[in-house]
C-alpha cells in the first residue's frame, strides 16, 4: 500500500476523495437497507477503527444488527438444543440459532477473514437460499498482509466490494458523532434513462475481466434498487454508475483493452482524480461490443466503464504496471486442517461442555452422573441428574498434514537448469500429494530477494500455471530466501500442517549482510533462526563440487544435508520422501 | 425460500444439463462431479432440476422418504404406523455445506430426546434427507477427506449403516451425488474421483451475447419469478416428459455386442484404468439412448458420453500436458467413423 501514511495536512483533492468515497459507502448501506434480498451483502475491507465504526454506526440506523461473535461455530446459526438450560430446567430447551433470529436484520462479521471454512460455507448457503444479508469486515490489510483472505465463495456471493482501508474523515465530525448519513444529497444525478443496462454490465463485465457472471448480475439488481430509492422504475445513467462502482469496479482484474495503467503512486489513493474523459476505444475497435450492435449503446458500457474504473481494486495498477496479471485471491484458509476435537478417529474422551464442532459423549457424561445421584437431591421425575459438570466430550486425533516448501536458488548460471528441476520436483511431489494431501509450496530467490512463486498448494493445475512464468538470473540473497522460507513454515504451521523446508541452492551467498556483516555470515545466521525454530529441513547442495559452506548451512539449521551434484527432479523427490516425517 | 430458477432457462452448460439428465434417468451411473469456476450455475442446474421433477410419494410421515413400493424395512416403521397413507413432497434437493459435522450427515442420537425423556431415539441426518432426491456438494475437494469416503460409499450402496453411540440402524439413502469443485483450489484423490459415475468440465461463458442473455434471464427471473416460470413452462414440460420417456424405455434398451467391444476398445485406447469406466459409459450410452428415444445403442452414443464417463478416470501423467478431454476425443475419432 503506497498510502500507510498520511501527510500531517492533506491537501484538497485527497479530502475529496475520501469524502466521496465515504458517502459511496452510505450510499450502499442505504441501497443493502431498501434492498430485501439477492444483493447479498457488502464486503467492506477496513482495520478497525474509527472509520469503520461510524460505518457499523450507520448500518445500525437502518437496520437492526447482529454480530457473528468470534466464538461461533457453524451450529450457533442453526436451531439446535440449549444444553446447558437443558440440563437445568429438566426439559429440552431448544435456541433458534443466529439465521432464524437475524430475520429481516444484518449479519455482521468482524474479521472475517478468519472465518472458519466450514461457517464461510454455511453463510454462503444461507446468502443463497434464505435471502440473508450479510455484512463482512475484511481486516486482512491488503493485497499483501497476510495470508488469512474472506473465502472467494463467500466473497463472490456478495454484491458491493467496499474499501475503507485509508479512509479519513474530518475528525470534527467525528467527534461530533456526525457521519453524515443518511446522505444529504445524491451527488449523481439520475442521468439519461438507460435501454438495455443489463448489456451494457455485462460487456463491461467481461472488460474489466470480470469472470464470474455473479457480477453483472448483482450490478444489474444494485441498479435496480437505486433506481427504486429514487423512486424510478427504470434504470438510468447514474444508477448504472453505482452499479459499476461498488460492484464491477472492485472486482476487475484488467483495464479494458487499449488503455494503459496510470502510474501505481497516484492511482490507488485518489481515484477520482483520474479524469473521466479518457476515451476508452469502445466504439470502433472494439469486437466485444460490436456482437449486439442493436442492443447496446455504446456510451452505456462507457458510463459503467468509467464509473468502475474509480474503484478499482488497490494492487491492481501496481501489479498492471510490472505487467503481472492480478490474480484473484485463492481460497484462503480453505485448506486449514479442522480442529482435532471434530473430526478424525475417535481419540478418548475428556471434560467439557458440547459446541464449537465438539461432540457429547453421552455414554461418558451419564458414567460421570451415575455416581453421584445418591448424594445429588433426587428428582421428582425419577431421572439422571446431570450437571454442567459431569458433561464429557470425545476426542479425536487428526493426522496432521505436511506442507512442503521449496526454497530455490534462482541466481546465476545455473539457475536454467536448477529451476527446471525444481519444477518437476514440485509437480511429481504434488502428483503424489494426492495420497497424502500434503501441499507443496515454492519460493524462490534471486537478485535482490525472496518470493514465493507458488503459494502453498495440492492443485497440480494452479502449479504447472503459476511455475511457468519463474525467471532465474542475478545473485544469491541466501538470507533472504532462509528467512521466507521461515516465515512461510511458521505459517503453516499456525495453520495446524507439518512443513518441511527443502532448500536447493549451491550454499554460495553473495547478496545480503551489509553493515560488516558478509552474505555468507548473514546466511548462516538465518540458517540458525531456521534451526531455533525447529522446521525440519533438508539441504540439497547442487554445486558440481560440494564445498563446506553448504554442509556448515545444513548444519546451522539442523538439516538433512544431501549433495546432489547432478541434480534431477526424481532425485530430489526421493531425498524429500525420505526426510518427510512419518 | 424462493422459487427454483426454470431448467429450461439455463443458458449453455449443455454437458452439465445432459449429464444431469442422464443421472437423473438412470440412477446407477453413480453421480455426477461438475468441475468448474465459480458462478457458473453449477448449484442453481441442480437445484432447478430437482424442482422439475414431478413430486413424489412417500408413506405419510416418514422420516426416511420411504416409497410405497419399497419393501426394505424403515427404521421408523413406517409402514406399520402409517399404514396405507401417503402423502406428496418434492424431490428432495440436499446442499451439503463444507463444514457438516458426520452427526449431521449420518444422523445420530437424538440429544432432546435422550436427555428429556430417556428415549433412545435415532435422528436422521442429511442422507436420509437425500433419499430419493439430489445430494449436492459444493466445492467436494475441500470436504474432509472421511466424509467423502462415507458419503460415496452410501452413495453406491444406496443404504446407510449407523453404529454409533448404541445405535444400530439401517435404512435407505438412495440419491443422485452431484459434487462439484474448482481443481485450482486442491484436487480431488483419484480413487474418489473414479466413484463419480460421470464428470464434467464447465466454464464461465466468454461469449459476450450469452453472457447478457443470462444477466437478463436473471433480471427477469429476479422481477416476476411467476411470469418467467411461465415463460418457460412448455419447456420444461418437453423436459420433464422426455425424463419421463427416458425412465421407462431404460429397461428396453438393447445394447449390442459390438457396442460391448466398442466400449472396451475405446476404454483401452485411452487407458482408463479399471472395470468402472466401462460399465459406465455403457450405462451413461444407455440412458442416452433413451433419452433421444432409440431402442438400441449407437457408436455415436457411446461416442457422445466417451468425455463424461471417462474422462476423470485416466492415468495422469505429470510430464503430459494433454487435457483428458482431447485425449478421448482423439481415440472417439479413430473408433468411430462419423
């Protein structure tokens, strides 16, 4: 994010553009309000702060609320049996779940993504088939902060995209506790009546490389709801333009063809200052639109083409301009493993109460009462007394599963060769993680630094694609790639998988340190922290003549040393096969 | 719950809608995986065909869907309770979420009752819901890998076995599977995949014209589900009558001793492994057969359900690039003429 800080004094045109963006979003809380259902909801990407919090403020004034609290589980949104009244009352006392009781209000999610797998699925049943309205707080900070993302199903089934994250609002009034809604005036004017808006969604849809036809779906009903706030029937200029804003805008993946990306400094803060009058060559070379000719005016795809390109995603100019296609982001934490107490073979059983995913084991619980009854008041229905505390769960083992990351050296003369292998090594080791639904990351170094190339993943698919693209060349920053590789396996680990870090490089830094300290003595200190940490590890030495520097590496971080000077994909599977844990 | 979009009204996607079909006429086949994006109307096919088909009898309260006809004994006993009355429900359409517990796939004890009354009392679960109707799972590669191991072993035994917590039940859970899945997002075991009878590959719509007419189909829809419901009617009464047909002709359908080999050959020429593909492409050319209103099976439909049937089944092979699809229609170009 280019705008982590802001300027003691903003200047004009930024205030603007906050404010404008600011009544963007009261304008979708007022449109998610008037609107039953079939918008799903927004996706509102903000830290906490005090932006957000007149954001949830104002969703308050127009509908009743409810918060998803942290601890719930899949089963809190169903109905189901209170136990704990159960049990004191002496008959079944069933709670209606959060669904039933939101009724006509909102759901909303903080942090959402952290959303458990199994409750982003469920809410994404309920936004389909019982008209939920859904508002998620997306705290995951960026393109960039951290790996945790909003399930891609989730976030697709909900129309508006918001994004507050740099948002300031004039602190007076907030202080004064005055956010301005509901909005004053409507800055967009209705416009010319639009025939077909439809079209006109969709061909700027595909535009802006938009894939799910969701999208132009939910932007034709936003419209529709706009135009109903009005008090219009029809869909026209301005409506079209919202539609574009908060629901095609932040979804694109491109620019339209024919236009070239602003420069990335000033295009994620101040959007609005792009001017609008770029033509956007839609009129003559451009096939997509001339299929229906009679059916589109053009300057109705233009509308929604300008409007969108207002909000588009942040990252998506940076990423155009160093000619990388944005991806959308994966499915996020979908692959975690689930929690020991829920799933797995039975394990034992110990205390506690029954929820989040646990079982009751009844048979325990009622072996726990039993003893007791003679000194517990008997009850007059002649039954067990059970108490909270006789209550038992069962236990189940899950086989963790194991993540393997591949730090390759990319640099130099050898990195053709070496990465090739790599390469295969990933896609035989993935072929294999069929069996064992273990995922294989890659992260590679070169120049300057590390990246990772292939997140950590079991789809052969997205690997064979996303490797394709890996370049080699440059110097050796062995520290750096040390470090990324630790910062991945602390993540999978936090994730409940077993990483193990395989290393591929000739152990022969010669980017990093600085300050007195050399590459190499730099590297070996990364090599200690990755050894502190207690990965497991194995160091493939590649060099054609295995000098001490790898062994004295593999020896830092407690790795598997193996010299592979004629490295081959199969080779280095089978010193990865046998360094796996059981 | 609203309306179910009309089959009819689903734009392209005609594999996906033919293999629904077929799996709707002829049940063995096994279920159906449906590979593809987000937003491709994977969940809304199923779901409208689940609301097309005619509703069905069941013995009046049962908790299982029990046919009238079925002589398998209900863990409720329904029979002997209800006697002769029966009423009507709707095809039943079961989405499974990702996170379902096995307590609520399989059913377990009854917690209300146990505990309020001391009556040990079996609670059906999503499979018994399933029974007769459609199962659907959204993104299947994610499920946990022992829930989709029960769920296709139900799947092809057609009977739920539960013993657990003192409970010994069994009862019937005959359902069409359909699984769906985005391969970017973790794949599938082979051998799961293998239990799928058909499989298909669908893709969001690039082409501009049949992306607009689904936005307004669904705008429509959105508006006046009644009229557009309308709309479609006579469509989806050619639909339901050609299942219909279909269902009935299926036990007619002569398949000849040459489609047998043809069957085998293509199997062989494409390196399917295991006995399953053959049967299932034999099964899948069948209820084709029918559904078109043939007596017999022809090489072409054979060659026409070649992709759905096999295409899941082949060897991968890591260092080939060649999509499973242009494989089979390489071998059905050389096996049959046109």
């Amino acid at each position: 994010m280019t705008l982590a800080v802001l300027a003691p004094q903003q200047d004009q045109s930024q205030a603007a553009a906050h404010a404008t963006r600011w009544s963007l979003a009261l304008t979708a809380i007022e449109i998610l309000s008037a609107t039953p259902a079939g918008l799903g909801g927004i996706l509102l990407r903000a830290r906490p702060g005090p932006v957000r919090d007149a954001f949830a403020a104002a969703l308050g004034l127009v509908a009743p609320v409810r918060r998803l609290p942290a601890s719930a589980d899949a089963e809190a949104l169903e109905p189901g049996l209170d136990l704990t009244a159960t049990l004191a009352s002496g008959r079944p006392v069933m709670k209606p779940g959060l669904l039933a009781e939101i009724g006509a209000g909102v759901l909303l999610v903080p942090m959402a993504e952290r959303l458990s797998p199994a409750l982003s699925a469920r809410l994404a049943m309920a936004l389909d088939g019982d008209g939920l309205r859904l508002v998620l707080f997306d705290e995951s900070g960026g393109a960039d902060g951290g790996d945790a993302r909003v399930t891609a199903a989730l976030a697709d089934r909900l129309a508006i995209h918001l994004d507050l994250d740099d948002v300031r609002l004039p602190m007076a009034a907030l202080l004064a506790g005055e956010t301005g809604f509901p909005p004053q005036v409507d800055d967009i004017e209705a416009g010319e009546p639009i025939a077909d808006a439809g079209a006109a969604l969709t061909s700027a849809a595909l535009l802006l490389g938009i894939a799910s036809i969701r999208a132009p779906i939910q932007a034709q009903r936003l419209a529709h709801a706009h135009a109903a706030l009005d008090g219009r029937a029809a869909i026209a200029a301005g409506d079209i333009e919202i539609a574009a804003t908060l629901v095609l805008g932040p979804r694109a993946t491109q620019l339209p063809p024919g236009e070239t990306p602003a420069p990335p400094e000033t295009a994620p803060d101040q959007p609005p200052d792009i001017p609008p009058a770029i033509p956007p060559a839609s009129d003559d070379d451009d096939d997509a639109t001339d299929d229906n000719p009679d059916s589109i005016p053009p300057d109705a795809t233009d509308i929604v083409l300008d409007a969108a390109r207002t909000a588009l995603p942040p990252g998506l100019l940076d990423a155009l301009a160093n000619g990388i296609p944005m991806r959308a982001p994966a499915g996020g934490s979908s692959g975690a493993k689930l929690k020991s107490l829920t799933s797995g073979r039975p394990a034992g059983v110990r205390a506690g109460a029954p929820g989040r995913g646990a079982r009751l084991a009844l048979i325990e619980t009622i072996k726990t009462a039993a003893p007791w009854q003679a000194l517990r008041p008997r009850r007059d229905d002649g039954r067990l007394s059970i108490r909270h505390d006789d209550l038992r769960i069962r236990r189940f083992v899950a086989r963790a599963q194991a993540t393997t990351i591949c730090a390759v050296d990319a640099s130099g003369s050898a990195a053709f060769a070496r990465l090739s292998e790599a390469k295969g090594a990933v896609e035989l080791l993935l072929a294999e993680a069929y069996v064992k639904r273990a995922e294989v990351a890659l992260l590679a170094f070169r120049g300057d630094a590390a990246s990772v190339s292939l997140p950590p993943t079991r789809s052969l698919a997205r690997a064979r694609r996303e490797l394709a693209a890996l370049a080699g060349g440059g110097g050796t920053p062995l520290a750096a790639g040390l470090d990324l590789a630790q910062t991945i396996a602390g993540a999978e680990r936090a994730r409940g998988r077993t990483p193990l870090i395989v290393i591929l490089t000739d152990g022969r830094a010669n980017v990093g340190g600085g300050g007195g300290i050399t590459p190499q003595d730099a590297a070996l200190a990364s090599a200690r922290a990755l050894g502190r940490a207690g990965h497991a590890c194995v160091f493939i030495d590649c060099s054609a003549r295995p000098r001490p520097e790898g062994s004295a590496l593999a020896a830092a971080m407690g790795a598997r040393f193996v010299a592979l000077p004629r490295l081959d994909a199969r080779a280095v599977v089978a010193a990865v096969n046998a360094a796996m844990p059981a | 719950m609203k309306a179910a979009f009309p089959f009819s009204a689903i734009v392209g996607q005609s594999e996906m809608k033919q293999a629904l079909l077929m799996a709707a006429v002829e049940p063995r086949l096994g279920g159906v995986m449906v590979f593809g994006d987000r937003g491709t109307g994977k969940s809304t096919a199923v779901r409208a065909l689940a609301a097309l088909l005619p509703p069905m009898k069941i013995i009046a309260g049962c908790r299982y869907g029990c046919a009238p006809g079925d002589t398998e004994p209900c863990p409720d006993a329904c029979r002997a309770r209800a006697g002769k009355r029966v009423e009507e429900v709707p095809v039943p359409f079961v989405d499974l979420p990702l996170g379902a517990t096995e307590d609520r796939v399989v059913g377990s004890l009854d917690l209300e009752r146990a505990l309020a009354t001391g009556e040990k009392r079996f609670e059906p679960g999503l499979l018994a819901k399933a029974n007769r109707g459609f199962l659907y799972i959204d993104e299947i590669n994610l499920l946990e890998d022992h829930l989709v191991d029960l769920l296709l072993d139900v799947a092809v035994s057609g009977q739920n076995l539960v013993e657990r917590e003192g409970l010994s039940i069994r009862h019937a859970a005959r359902f069409i599977l359909v699984g769906s899945g985005n391969p970017e997002e973790g794949e599938l075991r082979p051998q799961l995949l293998d239990r799928f009878g058909l499989s298909v590959d669908v893709r969001t719509p690039t082409e501009l014209s049949d992306r607009i007419e689904i936005v307004r189909r669904c705008d429509r829809f959105d508006r006046d589900p009644a009229g557009f419901a309308a709309s479609f009617a006579p469509a989806e009464a050619a639909t339901l009558g050609s299942i219909a047909r279909a269902r009935k002709k299926l036990p007619d359908v002569a398949v000849p001793d040459m489609m047998l080999e043809l069957g085998s050959r293509l199997c062989q020429a494409v390196g399917a492994d295991g006995l399953r593909g053959e049967l299932t492409l034999l099964r899948a050319a069948r209820a084709t057969a029918a559904l078109a209103g043939k007596k017999t099976v022809l090489p072409a439909h054979v060659g026409a359900v070649a992709a759905l049937a096999l295409r899941h089944r082949l060897r991968r092979n890591v260092l080939d690039d060649t999509g499973s699809t242009a494989r089979i229609g390489r071998a059905v170009a050389e096996l049959i003429p046109a």
